[in-house]
C-alpha cells in the first residue's frame, strides 16, 4: 500500500516524463533528428513556440540560441508530446498531460 501511494504522489508532482523517441505512424523520431525529419515524419505540429535563450561560457554570455518547442496533440489517452529543437536539432521528447 505504502509503495503504491508513493508512486502515485511522484506521478502528480512530475511534469513531464522525459523520452529518447517518439513514435509518428511507423516512424520513431529520434533525439539528434532534424526539424524537417521530424515535420515528414510527425506532419505539423500542433502549435509551436520560440524562446530566445543566452548562450554562457562559464560565467558570461556570449550569443543567443532559438529553443523551438512542438507540440503534438496525439490520440485519446495518450499525453501531449513535447519536442524541443535548438540549432534545428531535436534535443529533448517528453510527454505532459493534455
């Protein structure tokens, strides 16, 4: 019982489940992927947004990088999976609830 309530309180205070694919069709994307292989594969996404984020050496800042997220809304029952792209290279799949 104990473990049981256990499990279920980090399942409500985690997020997002982290992923290393995702699974379009027949096709799995993977991280490392590009935008356009991802679009071809997965179609548009659902809605999609830029973030401006600093680029540190160390302590300083030396540039700027776009972070892109995609969102795909998937079929019922299944969470939302979030795709984040920086440099156009896909860097990290989770999943959220809708």
């Amino acid at each position: 019982m104990r473990v049981a309530l256990t499990t279920a309180l980090l399942l409500m205070i985690l997020p997002a489940a982290a992923a290393d694919t995702l699974r379009c069709g027949s096709k799995i994307v993977k991280i490392g992927m590009t935008m356009t292989e991802v679009k071809k594969y997965c179609g548009n996404p659902s809605s999609t947004s830029i973030e401006e984020q600093a680029v540190h050496a160390g302590p300083r800042v030396v540039g700027t990088t776009q972070i892109h997220t995609w969102r795909y809304n998937r079929s019922t029952g299944q969470k939302t999976a979030v795709l984040e792209f920086d440099l156009e290279k896909l860097k990290s799949i989770t999943y959220e609830s809708k």
